[in-house]
C-alpha cells in the first residue's frame, strides 16, 4: 500500500519528509519491523517506543509515525497528536476495514465478560454459524484457536485477527473489551454492530488511578456506540442504568429486579445452584425489538450461579437481535458447561466444592446471594487474600465477606496468602494481610491464616462433612486450589473413580 493511500486517513500534524516507499506492513515493537514496515511510537507502562525508533528503521522501517520527532533517525516521520489512535486507524486500513465485514459484538464488564463471550459464541455455534472469539482465555477464527496474551489485544493485532477471521469465513464475531484495552484506544475503529454492559463494580483503580476513570473507560464502550447499532444493558447495575440516555445506540435492557427493563427474569430458582428461570418480556415497555416478540420461555443452566444469570440474559439479548431461534438458545446454554474459575463447580459427591476468581467487591456479593439461595447444611470459605492490590481492595473485599457471613452462617474464614504459589508482584504485603485481619476480627468472624495454600486448603477439607459446601475463593494462588483439592480429595476418598475427580481440570480451557 502507499505511503499517502494509508496516511491519508490520520490528521497529521507536522512531517519531516522523505523518500515515500510502498508499506507492506505495520509494526509497534522494533522486533517484529521488516522491510517495508511503517512503525508506529507507541508510549508503554513500561517501556517507552520511541527507544527503539533508531532500531525499527535499522531493520528496514520505511517510515514512522510519532508524537514528538527524533532528530537521528533519517526516515520520513509524521507527527499526530495520539500515536495509541493513529495505530488503531492505520491498522484498520491497512486491512481493508475487517471489523465492518463481520457481526461484531463486544462485551465489557468488571465480572463476566469472559462466561458471556463464551455463552454467546457457544449460542451462535448451536445455530451453525462460524464465529471468531477475542478474550483472556483464547482467540478464535474460524477453527483456528490459540491462547490469549492480553484481554483485550493492541489495536493492530486485533485488526490482523479480525482480517484472519475474514479469510477464514467467520461471519459472527465475540470479544472481550477490557477497560484497560478501552482506555489506550486498543478497540478505536472498530465497527460494533452490538455491545454490552453487565455491571461495573469497583476494581482496576491501581490502573485507572480513580473508580471515576475506571468507570468512565467502562462507559465509552456505549458512549461511542453508534447509531442503528445495539447496546445491551444490565439495568440491575446503576453505573450500567445511568449509561441508557447516553448511548446513540439502541438500548435492549434486562433485569432481575429493575421493572424498568424490556425483558426480566421471573421464577427463578437457584436451590441446586443451577439457575432456572424464565426470561419475559416486559408488557409495560414498549417493543424494544420491532420485528421479534417473543413470548415468555424458560431457560435452564447447567452453570453455577446467579452472576450466571446475568450473563445468561446478555448473551440472550444478543442472540435474539441475531435472529436466533428460541430453542437454539435454550438447547445452547443448557449445555453451556462455563469457563473455569467463575463458580465453577469442581467436585460433587457428598461434599460440593466450588472454585470462584472472587475478585472484588462486586463479584463477591453476586457469589455469595448465590450461596444463600442454594440448598447445602454449611459452607467454608478458603480465601486467597489478593496481593499487590493495596489496602483499600483488601479491605472492601474483606468487608464484602464479613457482611455475608451471619446471612450464611459463616463463622470462620480459612485465608491463604499463598506464598509458594505467587509471582512477586502478586505477594501479600504485611498491611494487606493486617487489613483483612482486622476486619474479620471487628465482625467477630474467627480467622486462620496459612502461608501455604496446600495447607489452607487442607485445612478446609478436613472441616467439611457431609452435605456441606466448600468454596475455593480468590485470584493470586488459588488459580492452583483446584488440582491442589483435587489432588487431596483423592487420598481423603480413595474409593472414588480417580479419573472422573480430575475431568473438570481437563476440561479448563486454560489448563490450570
């Protein structure tokens, strides 16, 4: 493509000229520059690409777009105001606009995104569709899979994905929008036809600085929705109601208790843990889908959970404004069987153990209202205290656990700072574990507090009998806690198929 062709589409403010050599590719890391590539500056947490716009044009860069000039390097060099933009432009038209040839949905949320995209890719396969999946566990096309690295990826891998998708025919695509990813304009020039809303709780502030910047990244996914497009929102979650006046989208709504919604959840029962419920559009609402009314139908999950709930009706939503048939819905998340680690049932005999992320205040709270609307004798909680999140997350989290537990007859909390199975980074600081102490002793909660998560696991199995629950909760070290249970179920139960205890591991699509 030519020099002019591409950089036509950016507002350049400033050029040092020179010979303007066809590009044959782009590139943002010096490593992955060949001949012919224009190299976009691109300004890290951790490093900065303008170190290395010395050696990209070493390695046969033609030219370079930036934010401020380097005097040393001979290649042409255009200067913009936001390099993170220019590369999500360039890159969508260096591929011909990919995004626009597919039905894209993206999906954004603090808990969830993840179970929902797979729910919703889950549906559009049961119908026959080629999908392609972008998100933290894997990126798809087509029948092409491989793992992810980042939730949501840098906007000029994202658009090579979406080219992928196009040569291998996919026609419906589902991806995860992190806010981060929202935030360095990873997702800009991508064309949604749908996006969705769950919820927003607070988290991520250590990246944001503030929940006010946390929510408003969340929020520019339907803010900048465009019209004749779908925003599908969660009106149970007031960050997510506030947002419905501010998107040029049309808005689909769903809810368990806001009547305000155009479809609701009515009978639900989560007694076993696994919801039925019947989804039913809201008589008092006007048609939110012109050309589809359906009446009222039930929908069984074979998930864990009330978040599941939610997710459920977002991928619902969504498959509906698809055209998707009603029983192809229903038959497609009746055998959903989730992604690990969100109230993922890992063991059922005459104990039940179940593997939560449990990551903030918010997904805490949806996991234990499903504890208490579920039929068990006691429950225990094996906790991971989160390291390297500070103070403040420690103490909500910890507070969203003490005001649960006389509702749940919690009167003691097994913790783990999990130190032999944590990065640095992730290690439990003397205030964090102080924080979460604290508050579990203001509550008069009891508290045992092991260094070795194999320990603090032990621990919880040998205070579980019969007809009782155990949750495995949190995010550093206990991603471990199910094979480290698994493993310790099988010498506590001997007689058990040893085989069968370990199928929920494999079938994890991470692995761990």
């Amino acid at each position: 493509m030519d020099q002019e062709t591409l950089l036509g589409s950016l507002d350049i403010l400033e050029e040092r000229p020179g010979p303007k050599r066809p590009v044959k590719d782009l590139a943002y890391h010096s490593d992955q520059v060949k001949a012919g590539s224009l190299f976009v500056c691109l300004k890290g947490y951790k490093t900065d690409g303008y170190l290395y716009l010395k050696h990209a044009a070493e390695k046969g860069a033609v030219a370079a777009v930036v934010e401020y000039f380097q005097d040393d390097v001979a290649i042409p060099q255009y200067r913009v105001a936001d390099s993170r933009a220019a590369l999500a432009i360039l890159a969508d038209r260096f591929f011909d606009h990919p995004s626009r040839k597919i039905n894209l949905t993206g999906i954004t949320a603090t808990n969830g995104k993840t179970t929902t995209a797979f729910m919703l890719n889950s549906i559009l396969e049961e119908y026959g569709l080629k999908t392609g999946l972008i998100g933290t566990v894997v990126v798809k096309a087509g029948d092409t899979v491989c793992p992810a690295e980042l939730t949501t990826p840098e906007s000029l891998d994202l658009q090579r994905f979406f080219h992928q998708m196009v040569q291998h025919n996919v026609s419906h695509a589902v991806m995860e929008v992190s806010s981060s990813g929202l935030e360095l304009k990873r997702v800009g020039s991508i064309d949604f036809d749908t996006v969705v809303l769950n919820n927003i709780s607070r988290e991520h502030t250590d990246l944001h600085g503030s929940f006010e910047a946390y929510f408003k990244a969340k929020a520019g996914l339907i803010r900048e929705a465009k019209e004749n497009r779908w925003a599908v929102l969660n009106l149970d979650c007031p960050f997510t109601a506030s947002l419905v006046e501010e998107t040029r989208a049309n808005v689909l709504s769903y809810a368990l208790k806001n009547e305000n919604a155009h479809c609701l959840v009515q009978d639900l029962n989560l007694s076993t843990g696994r919801a039925s419920y019947t989804v039913e559009p809201n008589n008092k609402k006007p048609a939110a889908i012109p050309t589809f009314q359906p009446g009222p139908f039930s929908i069984n999950l074979s998930v864990l959970g009330l978040h599941n709930v939610y997710n459920a009706m977002a991928a619902t939503l969504v498959a509906l404004l698809n055209a998707i048939p009603v029983p192809v819905i229903q038959e497609a998340l009746k055998n959903f069987r989730g992604v690990e680690r969100r109230f993922e049932l890992i063991f059922e005999d005459d104990i039940k153990v179940i593997d939560d992320h449990f990551a903030n205040y918010g997904n805490i709270n949806v996991t234990l209202e499903t504890l208490q609307m579920m039929d068990y004798k006691n429950l225990h909680l094996v906790y991971a205290i989160r390291g390297g999140r500070g103070i403040s997350v420690n103490r909500e989290n910890a507070e969203a656990i003490a005001s649960w537990a006389p509702r749940l007859g919690l009167e003691k909390v097994i913790a783990t700072t999990s130190v032999s199975h944590v990065s640095d980074k992730d290690m439990v600081s003397e205030e964090e574990r102080q924080v979460f102490a604290t508050v579990m002793h203001k509550a008069g909660i009891k508290t045992e507090i092991y260094d070795q998560l194999p320990e603090a696991i032990a621990c919880g199995l040998g205070e579980t009998r019969a007809g009782d629950v155990l949750l495995l909760a949190g995010c550093q070290g206990m991603d471990y806690g199910a094979a480290t249970c698994l493993e310790q179920i099988c010498r506590l139960k001997p007689h058990l198929d040893q085989e069968k205890i370990f199928v929920p591991l494999k079938n994890r699509v991470a692995g761990v």
